[in-house]
C-alpha cells in the first residue's frame, strides 16, 4: 500500500482523515511541524502525499512545504495544503512553496478522497519515469539536433526518459512528459478537460486514450518533437496536430480548479521548467539551462 502522512496538530483531525484513507493508504501522522520533518526523513522513499496543516505550533505547514522542497529527496512528494486559508492570496502563497494540491476545512469524504487519489496518482507517474532515469543509460548524450515523430504515450516517455538522461538535472528535464501527455490527450485525441474529469474519476484514462488511439481519424495524428542543443543551452520544441488551447489558464493554477482531480501538470511543469506555448497552444518550447563548453 502506498504511505500517506497526515500532519496536524489536532488530533481528532488525524484520526478523521486516518479513519477515510486507511482502506486505501498505509497511514502515517505526525502531531506538528518538527514531527512532520523526522518522519519524512526516516520514511520518505515511500511516502506518495502528505496532507499538511497549515497553522501549526513550532513549525508551520508552510515553512514545512518550502523545506520538503528544497529537500531533493523529497521535493517530487505532492504536498496537499489541508487549512481554512483557502484565499487567493493564500492559495498563492501556497503554489509559490511548491503546493498544487489544497483540501478546504471542513471538506466531505468524496473530495478527501478525490483530492489523495489525485496526488498519489501524480506521485506513482512521476515514481515511475524517476526509475526509469535510473536504469536507462543517457543515448543522446552527445546529440547535437534531432527530430523524433510518435503518437502513443508510452512512446513518449521513453523518448522523455531518454532525453532527460542527457539534461542537466534529469529528474527535472523529465517533466517533458507533461507537455508530451497534453499534446497527446487533449491534442491530437480531442478529450476535454470536463471528459479527462470524468475519465479519472472512474479509473479509464488511460483505456480511453489507447481507445481513440486506435480510431481512424486519429490515426495520422502525431507529436513532433525536435531537440537541439546549443551551447549554454538545451531546447525541445513538442508540436501536437490539434487545434490548440488556452495555455494561460493553465500556467499557473487559481482557487476554481484547487479541488479538480487533474489540470496541475502544466504548472507544476513551469516550476521546473521554463516553458513557452507559442501560437494557439499546440507547440511549447522547453529551455533547459547548461554550463557553456
């Protein structure tokens, strides 16, 4: 079972969220701040979310966020924000630490549960390209320019995987498999923020893609990606065959999609990544940094 950490002060807060998630998640807790830092430091390989108080004695929730984030073991833990401060100067604080995820106080069972799966399943995707980092070997190494032309998602994240073994900072270059997966889903494969929604809720995503994957009118559809290293620098352009979208609502995340069970992955690409959607929105440029020869 995946390990979820509650951290609050209150205690019968810890035992309500405890007694929601423990069919599902293996349930750690930890009364304040300072707690919180001693279990992420014993137990954090394998801890997918921590649900955060923000007001705590000793240590506040938010001065925990900023720490996990600069703890490079542990900055990739999706931290759930749990406060009665759900303001849009709050909620800014927040993304700015490093918070995609919030939980209002009170909230029901449903979003509880809605708002963890969300966070944990972005955990295991990004658990999983880490592992991949680590056993792929780094083929583009000496790569000066490329293209690469694919359609399916599996295909992109090992081209991701590959690409970031020859990045700076790999584990960060491997947020390409962001844009890669929006240019596929939404794209080329027209599915809608309202129906990815839907999708995840029941489970299908990833059927439903592999599913108008193989529709004939989907089946010249394609991302071009072109890969070009310069000489203090590394550029991905990803170019997808649909129609576009407003990329500025989804650069950063407001107050209105904080409970959605998806539309995160954008932003929290941007806040590793430096990211230029041009046009309508159906190509980005990714610019990753490197010392010059």
């Amino acid at each position: 079972m995946i390990t979820v950490l509650i951290v609050d002060d209150d205690p019968n807060i810890r035992l309500l969220l405890q007694k929601i998630l423990e069919e599902e998640y293996e349930i750690l807790t930890a009364r304040d701040g300072v707690e919180a830092q001693e279990v992420l430091n014993q137990e954090g390989d394998r801890i997918g979310s921590v649900i955060l108080d923000w007001s705590m004695p000793r240590l506040s929730g938010i001065e925990v966020l900023r720490w996990i984030k600069e703890q490079p073991a542990l900055e990739h833990i999706p931290v759930i924000m749990h406060t009665v401060l759900t303001g849009p100067e709050q909620v800014k604080e927040g993304i700015d630490a490093g918070a995609f995820y919030y939980l209002p106080k009170p909230a029901t069972e449903d979003i509880i549960r809605s708002i963890v799966r969300a966070a944990v399943a972005d955990w295991k995707d990004r658990k999983r390209l880490l592992e991949q980092l680590k056993r792929e070997e780094a083929p583009f190494v000496h790569l000066l320019e490329g293209h690469f032309r694919f359609r399916t998602l599996a295909d992109g994240e090992h081209l991701a995987v590959m690409i970031a073994n020859s990045c700076p900072q790999p584990e960060r270059a491997a947020m390409i498999m962001e844009m890669i997966t929006n240019g596929i889903e939404h794209g080329n494969l027209g599915i809608t923020y309202e129906e990815k929604t839907k999708f995840m809720e029941e489970g299908t995503w990833y059927a439903e893609i592999e599913r108008r994957l193989d529709l004939p009118e989907h089946a010249a559809k394609y991302i071009d990606l072109h890969f070009r290293r310069h000489k203090d620098k590394i550029t991905i352009l990803i170019e997808d065959c649909g129609q576009g979208f407003d990329f500025n609502a989804f650069l950063t995340l407001d107050e209105q999609r904080l409970l959605d069970n998806h539309g995160r992955g954008i932003a929290i690409a941007r806040s590793y990544l430096d990211l230029e959607y041009q046009g309508k929105g159906n190509r980005v440029l990714v610019t990753i940094p490197c010392a010059q020869a």
